[in-house]
C-alpha cells in the first residue's frame, strides 16, 4: 500500500487545530500519517498536540524552543520524516485545514495516473463545481503575488501559495535539504529547486474545496518579501 506522510506546522493554532478532523482522516485512510510541528508557539498549542499524539499512533508531533516561522517548521518536519519514517510521499498542510483533509485522495490519485508525477500542489482555481472563499484582503494579497510571481519570476505554475503541497521521498530529500532564505514565501522558493535542481514538472490539482479561515497570519506583508525576489536572483543567492 502506498503511504503518505503530512507535516503539520502549528504556531499558535490552539483555538484553530481540528483535532477530530485529523482522526476522522486516519480512521478513513489508514495509508495516511501526521507529523505535527509546534513552531515554538505561546499558547496551549504543544499541550493539545501532545493529547493529540497520545491518543492516535498515526500522530507524531516536533516541539521546537522557537518560532523560526512557516518555511523553517515545514523543512524540520519534512527532513524528519525523509529520515525517520518510510512513507512514500511526503507533503505538508495548513493546520487551519482552509484545504480540507478530504482533498488528499484527489492528490495521490494524480500520482496513481500519472507515474512521472513527483510533486502536485493544490491550486485554488474557481472552476466549475469548485467552492473557493477567501476574504478581500487575502484575495488582493494573492492577486498581487500572482502578477508578481508570474511576470517577473516566470513561475510555472498558477498558485504558488495554496498550503497544501505533496511530494515523492526522492523529491522532498533534495528540494528540503538546505535552508530557505525567506520567511513567508518559501512556496516559491521550493518551486524554482523543484525547476532549477530536478528539472521536475510540478502538477496542480484543482481544490474543489478551499476556504478563508479567521485568524491566518498570510496577508500583504508576504508581498513585500516577494519583492526582494529578483535581487536575491541578481545576486545567484536562489
């Protein structure tokens, strides 16, 4: 049986973290685990996963002493499991579940019918039958970073944000190896290794699902770090 393997980052996410969501979906899909990482929250975040881990062996979780923010919490976690667990793919997402668990079939079912596949990310397209909601602030943050992103940094791919991504283990190995040199949009950083490094063709699955959930810390200020892009790219730092 194929197995997939999700990191989880958590900062502060105590009122937010879904805890029988993430049951109902090991219960559902025995092929599926979590690893949770507490990105050194302030709140009762690492208590609630340490019940959680407690109560279902299909959870494990990563404690760091400090928030060293999205793109750092993801990258542990995924050189965790690379190195301590054998599941066949790996990937990461958002602890809000604004991407709910119930899309991850419709992830694994592209790598099934496409055998090159070695990464699909979920793409927060309004086709038709699609439910995607998102606030006005999110929607002109994501808006700007599109035209960004697409006319300056020529990236391949429609929606470089959505906090869903998986990834085959030989993949995630070379993308999560070093260090990422922005704080909030690591997304993009990973999708010019998967190019640049691995020459790797990036499938996105459209989300039928997705929705804006109170309290996401994503907004204009990512904007701001994208525009440093093009200098880091001058000076061959990406």
């Amino acid at each position: 049986m194929t197995t997939l393997a999700i990191v989880v980052p958590c900062h502060n996410e105590e009122r937010r973290l879904n805890q029988s969501a993430f049951v109902e979906a090991v219960e559902k899909w025995p092929w599926i685990s979590f690893c949770f990482v507490d990105d050194g929250s302030t709140d009762s975040t690492a208590e609630k996963l340490a019940h959680m881990v407690n109560l279902c062996p299909a959870f494990h979780a990563i404690y760091l002493p400090a928030n060293v923010g999205k793109g750092e919490a993801v990258r542990t976690g995924m050189n965790h499991l690379c190195t301590n667990t054998h599941a066949d793919f790996v990937g990461f997402w958002d602890a809000d579940l604004a991407t709910p668990l119930c899309e991850i079939p419709r992830f694994m079912r592209i790598f099934e019918e496409s055998p090159t596949a070695k990464a699909v990310i979920g793409s927060r397209w309004p086709h038709l039958g699609s439910c995607i909601r998102r606030t006005a602030r999110r929607g002109l943050a994501g808006n700007i970073a599109k035209f960004i992103i697409r006319r300056i940094l020529d990236a391949p791919v429609w929606d470089t944000q959505c906090g869903a991504k998986v990834f085959s283990r030989e993949v995630a190995e070379e993308i999560f190896h070093d260090r990422f040199r922005t704080r909030w949009l690591f997304d993009v950083e990973l999708l010019m290794r998967l190019g640049k490094r691995l020459k790797t063709d990036v499938h996105e699955c459209p989300l039928d699902t997705w929705f804006d959930v109170p309290g996401s810390k994503v907004g204009l200020r990512t904007v701001g770090e994208l525009l440093t892009f093009p200098v880091l790219r001058l000076m061959h730092l990406l």
